[in-house]
C-alpha cells in the first residue's frame, strides 16, 4: 500500500502539476506559514500525510524561504496525521489491527 501512493503521486505530479495549477497553487499565498500549515493539515487528511508532502514537493523550491516552508509542512503534516484516522497510513494500520482483534471503533465522539 504504502509503495503504491508513491507510484499514484508520481503520476498525480505528472497528469495534474500544470503551469497553471502553479499559477493558482501561488494564490494560496503559501509563503504565509500560517496558509502553508493549513493547506498542509487539509491535505493530510484527504489523502494522508506522507502523499501531502509529495504533493507540496514541487511548489516548496520556488518559495521565497523553502527550508522554512519544510519545516512547517513535517510540523503541519505530522500533527495533521493525528486528527482523523485517515490522515496516516500508521493510523489505518492500527485501525484495522483492532478492528480484526474484536475491537470496536467509534465513529465519532461520544458522550459520557
């Protein structure tokens, strides 16, 4: 599974990262930490953190500061990966090992 995403954001990179998905990917305004963090943590939790990290690969270098941009997006997708269960690959592995040990799984919060 985990082999798969690279091959799957490889192709994404090459099919969808278009000059003008560039163009509209800068009027995110990443340069702003503040942005870049919260597209990141989105991202991570739509397709899981490593493959958002993929993604974000080609915009970092032409940002203005790419070590600090790097920086924000190991912290943003690292923390995002915690929020859901599919915002890690580890999160679903231990989902699933629970799940096939008998253990029940909330689907959302409960109370009392």
């Amino acid at each position: 599974m985990f082999g798969g995403l690279f091959v799957v954001i490889a192709g994404f990179e090459k099919a969808v990262v278009t000059p003008e998905t560039a163009a509209s990917i800068g009027r995110l305004h990443l340069e702003n930490s503040l942005a870049l963090a919260g597209v990141t943590a989105v991202l991570s939790n739509l397709v899981s953190n490593v493959p958002a990290v993929l993604v974000l690969k080609p915009f970092v270098p032409n940002l203005s500061d790419p070590q600090r941009a790097w920086l924000v997006i190991a912290m943003a997708s690292t923390l995002a990966g915690n929020f859901t269960m599919v915002g890690s690959v580890a999160n679903l592995i231990v989902s699933y090992r629970a799940v096939d040990r008998g253990i029940t799984l909330a689907s959302g919060p409960t109370l009392g």
